[in-house]
C-alpha cells in the first residue's frame, strides 16, 4: 500500500476535514489519520449551527463568513441536508434591545433586520415575545445535523476526492514528512494536526504555552408538541453577553450588570440558550461551560433546568419532553479564537479555541493553504 500523500491530516473532527476538503480542492492527495474508530468528539456533539451574527469582529466574523459559503456550496454535492437557515435572536430586556440595535449599527449587521415585539411575533410565532423589547433576524446562519454531516462529509470526501481516511490509528510521532502511527509510518510533504480536545499529545509542544484548558457543555434534546415549526435558530439575552460580537459593544456593559443580578446562576453555569430543530421535529437545546484542565464526566441536572427554563421562555412551547442529555467537551484559554502554530515550515498546529468550529474551520483552512 502507497503510504505517501502530498498532505497528512491528524485529526478527522471537522476541522480536520476542512483542511482534507481545501487541499483535495486544489489537487493534493490527502491522508486523514484519525485515533477514534469515528468521530465522536465536539464536531458532533453541538448544534450543527454554521454561525455568522455574533462572532467577533477581525479574522473570527470573516472566517465564518467564509465558512458558511463553502457549507452552502459543499451540502447539497455531499447530499448533507441543511435543516433550516437564519437566526432570531430575542431581545427581553430593553437594555438587551440596545444592545441589538448598536450591533446594526456596524458593518457585521449587514442583511440582518430589528424588528419590535408585535412585528416579530407575526413574523416568527414559535416566539414567546409577550413582554420582549425586539428581535433581530439574520439571514445569513445555516444548520446541519451534525452526528450526520461529519461522517457524511468524510464519506463523500472519500469517494468524491479521493481521500484516504485510517480511522482506529494514534498518530505518536510527527517529524514531517514522517507520521508514525500505532501501526505505520506515513510520509507526505506537509501535515496538519488537528488534535482537538487531545492537547497533552504530539501537539503538546506547540499548545503549551498558549496554557489551553478544556471546557465542558451540557446540552439536551427535547420533543416539542406535534407540528411545531422552528424554521431558524434562536437565541436569547444571555447570548448577547457571550458572543464576542456582541459583547465588545460598550452598550454591553448594562446588560451584563442587569444579568448579573437577574442570572447570576445562569452566567456562572456559562449558559446562553441556542435551540435548533432536527427533521424528525426535535430540537437541540444548550448550553453551559465550565472550565476544567481534566473535564469532570458528570452533568449536572440544576444545569440542564436553567437551561429549559430559558428555552421555556424564549419559545412559545406548550410542552417539551426531554429525550437525551450529553456532554461535550472543546479547547479553551487562547488569546485568540483559534491556535494556529508552525512547528517548522511543513507542519501546522490547529486548534480552534472557541467552540466555532463548525462555523469558522474551512475559512481557517483556505487561509493555511493560502499562506502555504
């Protein structure tokens, strides 16, 4: 067996798989070593949701814009479903109504819309806006059921572009243009590793001083009552306080200090509410964070309430059943959004660091090979 390529990817999480489908896209035959026997990491325990209003401005905003093209165009030829587009985010408090209005304002708001209660009530339903102080659309947000599209997008870069996946394999040494796994050694002109959560691993020496620590989620999906439609992503107050694009607005400051003393169990859990919906009707609720060098395995329920809570009074449910609970875990710490470091000038380390993955890894991707 040929174990030469012009590129090797460690790493089959999705962006790993970025960096397969930009090089494949430019003539390279790509090698993806993977240590699971399939993804099983954060590429498939979050949203699905490819998300553009919000990221910080500067390189995060204009990967995800880039990002959200490429999945656009790349589903429908790797026959990947997008579930729904768009995002509502509803503003309760005045003060979070601000803060909407001030991100408009910037360039990032381009396409988006500000709409008042009543507005969009008639114009989003499943909104409980009784009370609300506005809401904002953005066009530009794609969803995908994620525990699907990875393997599916690793499928169709298989078939599609000849890539070579060795999935069950732990890459222990890289020495470009030597990869030696548990098994065999490997040989190609550049490699990127992608080592996700792995970060005491060959990557180690890289990451260390950038002092990354792990951040656990909690998230749920839960069955609403038959026929109800979500037909965009939703999200809440809370959201306007995490998300970088948001938050560095100075309108912020107020918000923040309002939910500090209305949320203070909520902002200490890291929660902001984000609800998806699946085609089989379900929806996908999170999140929280907690910060940890080792993860601590067990959920925790007092969690999971508040965040019901939140979906409870973001969405005009008259029940919601939950149906599975689960954990996710990703990178955290760096200065930046995402760790990208050069070992030598044939080998790259990256490490997204802001659970966006899914929304900025193929902007990250064209730029690796842009500069390469």
């Amino acid at each position: 067996m040929n174990e030469t390529s012009d590129l090797i990817v460690v790493g089959a999480g999705i962006v790993g798989l970025a960096h397969a489908y930009v090089a494949a896209r430019r003539g390279l035959s790509v090698t993806v070593v993977e240590r699971d026997h399939r993804c099983v990491g954060a590429s498939i325990r979050n949203f699905g949701f490819i998300t553009v209003s919000g990221q910080p401005a500067g390189d995060t905003w204009r990967r995800a814009r880039i990002s959200r093209d490429v999945w656009a165009e790349l589903a429908p030829q790797a026959r990947i479903p997008i579930e729904h587009r768009g995002l509502w985010l509803l503003a309760r408090r005045p003060r979070a109504a601000a803060v909407l209005q001030a991100f408009m304002d910037t360039d990032m708001a381009d396409g988006n819309v500000l709409y008042d209660a009543p507005d969009a009530a008639a114009l989003a339903p499943m909104l409980r806006t009784e009370g609300a102080a506005a809401a904002m659309y953005s066009p530009h947000e794609l969803r995908v059921e994620s525990r699907l599209a990875i393997p599916q997008l690793a499928a169709w870069l298989a078939d599609r572009h000849g890539v070579r996946f060795l999935y069950g394999e732990a890459v222990l040494d890289i020495d470009t243009p030597r990869v030696r796994t548990a098994r065999r050694e490997l040989f190609a002109e550049r490699v990127v590793l992608c080592p996700g959560t792995e970060l005491n691993g060959v990557g180690q020496p890289a990451l260390a001083p950038h002092g990354l620590k792990l951040t656990r989620l909690q998230m749920l999906r839960v069955r609403p009552e038959p026929g109800f439609m979500l037909n965009t992503a939703v999200m809440g107050d809370l959201s306007l306080v995490r998300y970088g694009g948001y938050a560095a607005l100075p309108e912020s400051a107020a918000l923040l200090a309002q939910l500090q003393d209305e949320e203070a169990d909520s902002l200490a859990a890291g929660i902001h509410l984000i609800a998806v919906q699946s085609a089989d009707g379900t929806l996908v609720v999170g999140d929280s964070h907690h910060s940890f060098a080792t993860p601590e395995p067990y959920a925790d329920e007092s969690v999971d309430r508040l965040i019901l809570r939140h979906l409870r009074e973001t969405l005009d449910l008259a029940q919601c059943e939950v149906v599975s609970r689960w954990t996710g875990v990703y990178p955290t710490g760096a200065a930046a959004d995402c760790v990208i470091e050069a070992p030598d000038a044939a080998t790259r380390v990256v490490v997204v660091t802001s659970g966006t993955g899914a929304s900025t890894a193929f902007g990250i991707a064209q730029e690796i090979f842009d500069d390469w």
